[in-house]
C-alpha cells in the first residue's frame, strides 16, 4: 500500500511525531510504502475560499501542498499523527486538511484507509470525543474506512508517550497492515 502520513505537531521530538515514527517503522518492515508531510513545518496557506478550483482543479495557493496533492490522490491510506489542542486538531494540519477542498473530487468517496495517532495531557478519554467525533464525521464524509485509533491520553512534555505502551500500538497498527 502506498501510506501518507501527515503529522501535526510543531515539536520535532514531541509525542505525535514518536507514534508516527513507530507506526511508519511497522508499515515499513510490512513493505508498504510511505510518504510523510510534516504539517507543522511547511508552508501550507489556509484556504481562502475563492472557490477556484471548484473542489476539483488547480489551487490558487503555489506552496508545499503541491508536495502532498498527488500523495494524497494516491494514498491507499492516510494516516494523521496528532495532538490535541484545545480539544481539536491544531491549525498547523487543519489548515492542511482544509486545504483537500482542492481535490476533494479526487479524494472522496475513493476505497481510502485511515488511521489517527493522537496525543494529549488529560487522563480523561472523554476529553478526546470532540476530536475522535471530528475525525469519524470527516471520514464518513470522505468514505475512508478508519482501520486504527491509537488515542494516547496523559502525555504532556515531549517524549512523555514513550514510557507508554502507546508506541507499541502504533508500531503494532503499522505492522498489522
Ligand atoms: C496550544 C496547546 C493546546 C493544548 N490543548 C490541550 C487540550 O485541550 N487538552 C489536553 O489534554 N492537552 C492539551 N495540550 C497538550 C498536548 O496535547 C500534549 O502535550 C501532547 O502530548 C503534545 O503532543 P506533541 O508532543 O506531539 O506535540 C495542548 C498543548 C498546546 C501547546
């Protein structure tokens, strides 16, 4: 399968990125192909609803999500490696997802697999559901089947996830694929 992973966190050693790490380490030793976009350190603009590119066609925007377009169209699976941030997904990946409005017709409703890798500080799980909802609503939308949740709860400074198991889940999710 061919996989982009899109990671949300501006810390480079931070928590998000060691579970997108172990995942990509499971999908890779399964031979699946892997392309990574670092939401947090391109030059992504936020859509600005010109509608152009009528949901199907050429963005205004020349920037790196030029990068990820035809990764995206020809992913097998899309995987996002997140934190929370106040209770949703950062703008660093959101300005990205908003911006599949370009290729919307490409992407939706197409045999897509997803999977979400999410960290955040609280112990509750209940905390999470704004974010798990957001994540199920958008992939019903697109038709994506999600096939993993690795929700790791109670991490707070960067590289806390690793005394977890949740690294394991996540390597364990890429290799089961
Ligand atoms: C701007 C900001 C907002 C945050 N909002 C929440 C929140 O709503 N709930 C929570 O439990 N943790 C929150 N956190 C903590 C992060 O989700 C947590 O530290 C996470 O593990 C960071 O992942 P990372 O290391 O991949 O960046 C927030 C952190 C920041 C910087």
């Amino acid at each position: 399968m061919k996989i982009a992973v899109l990671t949300g966190s501006p810390r480079k050693n931070g928590n998000s990125a060691y579970l997108a790490e172990q995942f990509i380490k499971g999908a890779e030793e399964k031979g699946h192909e892997v392309f990574r976009f670092d939401c947090a350190f391109k030059q992504v603009e936020p859509c600005r609803a010109c509608n152009r590119c009528g949901m199907n066609g050429p963005c205004l925007f020349n920037d790196d999500f030029q990068e990820l377009r035809p990764h995206l169209i020809d992913a097998d699976m899309v995987v996002f490696a997140t934190p929370m941030y106040y209770f949703s997904i950062p703008a660093q990946m959101k300005r990205v997802i908003d911006r599949f409005y370009a290729i919307n017709g490409q992407i939706k409703d197409t045999p897509k697999k997803s999977a979400l890798l999410m960290t955040y500080a609280d112990t509750s799980r209940k905390e999470a559901d704004p974010m798990l909802a957001h994540y199920h609503t958008l992939m019903d939308y697109l038709g994506w089947t999600s096939v993993g949740e690795v929700v790791a709860s109670g991490v707070w400074t960067a590289g806390s996830v690793r005394n977890t198991d949740y690294p394991q889940q996540a390597y364990l999710l890429g290799k089961s694929l």
